[in-house]
C-alpha cells in the first residue's frame, strides 16, 4: 500500500492561498484542471409525500429521515368542483339590462362591485336634472355592457373564482 501525501498550504500568484494535495500541485503547475467532486443533491424539505413503500398512503419526512406518521391521500379535484353553479348566460343578462343595479354582480355573489354598480346607477338617476347624471350613467352604461358580454363568454369567475357555466 501507497502511503498518502499530506496536503501543503499553497501560495497562488494572485496572492490566496489554498490548501493543494500534491497531485493538485502538479495539476496546477502543468496546466491541467482537475475535476471537482460533485456535492451531495440536497434532501428535500420536511412535508408530506407519498408513502416510498408503496402505500396508498401520505409518509412524513422530517427532512433526514421517514417518520411513522401517516395520513391519507388527498382527493383530486373533482372537474364538476371547477364550475359554478351560477349560468354564464343569465348572469350576462342581468348585466346587460340591469346592470345600473348591480343584479348580474349580486347574482354571482359579487356584492362589493354589485353595490358600487348600485350607488352609482342610484346617483346618476337623482343627478340626471344636472348635467352629472348623465356622464355617470353613460360611464356606468358602457362598464355594465362591457362586463355583460364578458359573463356571456364566461370571462368573469364567481365570487368563490370558479368558472360560470
């Protein structure tokens, strides 16, 4: 058996200095890059995966090693949980012809936007006497039908942000 060479403090003409084994040594005085060893792939973080044995189950790794804890596994998303139970094309409806109220917003359960459409379509009918009436009107005018047409296509989710029907 080889004896092993200790390893020596080198000086690097840029002025560090490294700690060099003898065959770096010579690597390095010959021109040659020496490959490095590789670190080990991180372990992945503590959680919840599936069972590594195989079980239709949940395992808890605590980021070194499997635990004996075990819980079931989730269910996946069912594709009728993805919709609404609200129509496309009734919100739409509302929207377009009496959106000055908010009922398309309040029929998909947004209530926030729904009374703002309703304060103001409020407003602009006390306020019609005077000029002001008219130019929030005709602004919320254009916002209930561009809002309607994009219930109609389905662009506009509930208030839960699941698809219309």
């Amino acid at each position: 058996m080889r004896p092993v060479r200790p390893a020596r403090l080198c000086i690097c003409p840029v002025g560090r200095s490294q700690l060099m084994t003898a065959s770096s040594i010579y690597a390095a005085a010959c021109g040659i890059n020496m490959p490095t060893m590789a670190a080990a792939p991180p372990q992945p973080p503590a959680g919840w995966y599936p069972d590594p044995d195989g079980a239709p189950t949940q395992r808890y790794f605590d980021g070194k090693q499997w635990t004996d804890q075990l819980a079931p596994l989730t269910a996946p998303a069912r594709p009728e949980d993805q919709y609404s139970t609200k129509s496309s094309a009734v919100a739409g409806l509302l929207q377009i012809f009496l959106g000055w109220f908010g009922l398309g917003r309040f029929y998909i359960g947004d209530t926030t936007i729904g009374v703002i459409q309703l304060i103001l379509g409020i407003f602009g009918w006390i306020t019609t006497f005077i000029f002001i009436g008219w130019v929030i009107l005709l602004i919320l005018s254009v916002w209930v039908v561009i809002e309607g047409i994009c219930m109609l296509a389905g662009a506009i989710p509930d208030h839960n942000g699941r698809k219309l029907r």
